[in-house]
C-alpha cells in the first residue's frame, strides 16, 4: 500500500484540498456557461487551486434544502454542525427560507445532459434526496435524469435509507448511506441508537440492486468499526473529519485506525477527505474509488503518486 509518502506530494495536496470553497463553487453554476453543473475541480492560471468535494467533479442539487439537522460530538467535546448551514446562510438568495426547508429546482434538472464529458456528479450535496420531505416524484424526475445521462456517474448519500427500497436506481448511480450523526433535529442520539441506525443503514444499503454501494464517515465521531465489520463488505468508503468553515473537527485516530482495520480485511477501497489531512491514522493517504481506481483528482494533482492499494 502506497501513496504520495513524500513531504512535497503532503504539501501539495494541502493546498488543493479546501473544503470551505464548496460554497463558491456551488453559486457558480449561472456563471459557467460551459459547464451548466457546478464545477468542483478549480484553476488559476492552469493551476488547480482547489477541488471543493474531493470525490467528485461536480455538485448537482435539484432538491435542496435538509430537515435533518445533524449535529457531532467530537472528542475535543466540541459539537459541529451540519457543513452545509453556514453555506445556505451565506448565499441568502437560493435559500431564502434557511437551509432547513425543500426547494425544488426544476430548471436545473436537465443539467447532467448538457455535460458531455463523463463526470463524477455528486447529486445531494445540498439536501438528501432520500429525505422523507421529499416527494416521490420529484426523486424519480432526479433519477430519470440520472438513467438519461448515462454517461455519468452521480453520487447519492442519504441519512434516511429506510426510503432507498421504494426506488429503482439506475446502475450510474453510486447509492450511500452516512453514518449517524450524534445530534438529529436537535435531538441527542444515544450510542445504542446510532448503532442500531447504521446496522439498518447499511443492511438495506446491502439490498439495493446497484454496482456500487457505499457509506461516507464524514465527520467519523464515534467508533462504527465494528457494526461495520458485521455487515456486508462495501463498494466505496470516505472518512473525513467534521468541517465549519474554518474548523476542522479530527476524528479520534484510534477510531479511524480501527475502521481502517475493517475496510482493509473487506477489501474495501478508501477515500480520504482533505480535511483529514495530519490526523496520524490517515497515514500513508488513500484517494481511491470503486474498483480500488485512484483518484482522477490525485492523479492530476500529484501524478505519479496515486497507485491503488496493494501495489
Ligand atoms: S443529512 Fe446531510 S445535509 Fe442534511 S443536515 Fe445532515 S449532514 Fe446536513
């Protein structure tokens, strides 16, 4: 296993992975004609300066807005919010009401088709699509895009999975689950209640007919290895620390040491969020995909560096 162990390779990636652009890359779309979804990868002057989500080239919110109201305990005690609140407060216009409301963006739905190169389009950066506010028919108008552009991959995460079975996903579309959170609608979940909400989680994942399945740890702030290792092996992991803005929440290295042992024995490929950049578990780093394919991102960033696990 090995992967841009070099100091320079560290530095580089440090300065292409900041998650706070999310917010500016997701205001962009009537700016960028070319490119009608938002575009995740960004340059100046040909130079890559920031790569928002790193997993995907773009973000796509048809529905938008989460009641969900997630909220993490992290072990310096501090609580993190949803990342997503602070962005919806800041761009005013396209969440007049707050963040914890449903819009539906109709014009935008045709968007994906437009993009002729095939590209990673994460399509809930912004909501969950599988929210249960969501109506039904708004989330088959989503995913009969998603089967039209074909050509694409779109990246679906939820934290309300018991409605996943209700739907027929096309096999482009990489259907996930999130782990708990510790706060739900301003509720405290206890460890027995989150535990018993990832088994379900990622059982019904288990029995979604598609290619690829996988749950994001992002923030990781409580110990899920061993739910995890009782459960059918994945497709695709990411872990990543809880990010406000400026602050970034490090999950406990024990805790991400301890999946990792999971993900490793399952044979499940991992991808690191930027933000988890120095924690000591998080060491050598792993950007890798479905497939144990290593990241486009990485590869245009740091070249020869990114090599799949095992090799
Ligand atoms: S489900 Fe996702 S978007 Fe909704 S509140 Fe939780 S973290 Fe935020």
């Amino acid at each position: 296993m090995a992967c841009c162990h070099c100091r320079e390779s560290r530095e580089t990636a440090r300065r292409t992975t900041w998650p706070r652009r999310i917010d500016r890359v997701d205001n962009c779309a009537s700016r960028r004609k070319r490119w009608n979804v938002n575009r995740q990868l960004r340059k100046r002057k040909g130079k890559i300066i920031g790569r928002g989500i790193q997993w995907c080239h773009f973000t796509w919110n048809a529905v938008a807005g989460c009641k969900h109201g997630c909220q993490w305990q992290m072990p310096d005690g501090s609580i993190a919010e949803c990342y997503v609140d602070p962005i919806a407060a800041f761009f005013k216009k396209s969440y007049p009401e707050g963040f914890e409301r449903h819009y539906w963006r109709p014009k935008i739905l045709q968007q994906p088709l437009s993009l002729r190169k095939a590209a990673f389009i994460f399509m809930d950066s912004m909501s969950d699509l599988m929210g249960a506010w969501v109506p039904e028919v708004q989330v088959r108008k989503v995913l009969e895009i998603c089967r039209q552009a074909h050509w694409h991959k779109f990246q679906l995460l939820t934290k309300n999975p018991g409605r996943l079975p209700k739907f027929d996903f096309p096999a482009n579309v990489w259907v996930g689950v999130s782990s708990p959170p510790d706060f739900m609608m301003s509720h405290p979940l206890s460890r027995n209640q989150q535990e018993k909400m990832l088994a379900k989680s990622l059982s019904v994942l288990a029995g979604i007919p598609v290619p690829v399945r996988w749950m994001s740890v992002e923030p990781l702030s409580w110990d899920v290895s061993k739910i995890v290792a009782d459960n059918q092996p994945l497709s695709w992991a990411v872990i990543g620390a809880a990010t406000n803005g400026r602050n970034v929440y490090q999950p406990d290295p024990e805790h991400v040491a301890n999946l990792l042992e999971v993900f490793d024995k399952q044979g499940v490929p991992v991808f690191f969020k930027g933000n988890l950049w120095g924690n000591p578990a998080a060491d050598p780093w792993r950007e890798f995909f479905p497939g144990h394919e290593p990241s486009p991102f990485m590869a245009c960033t740091l070249g020869p560096h990114a090599v799949p696990i095992g090799s």
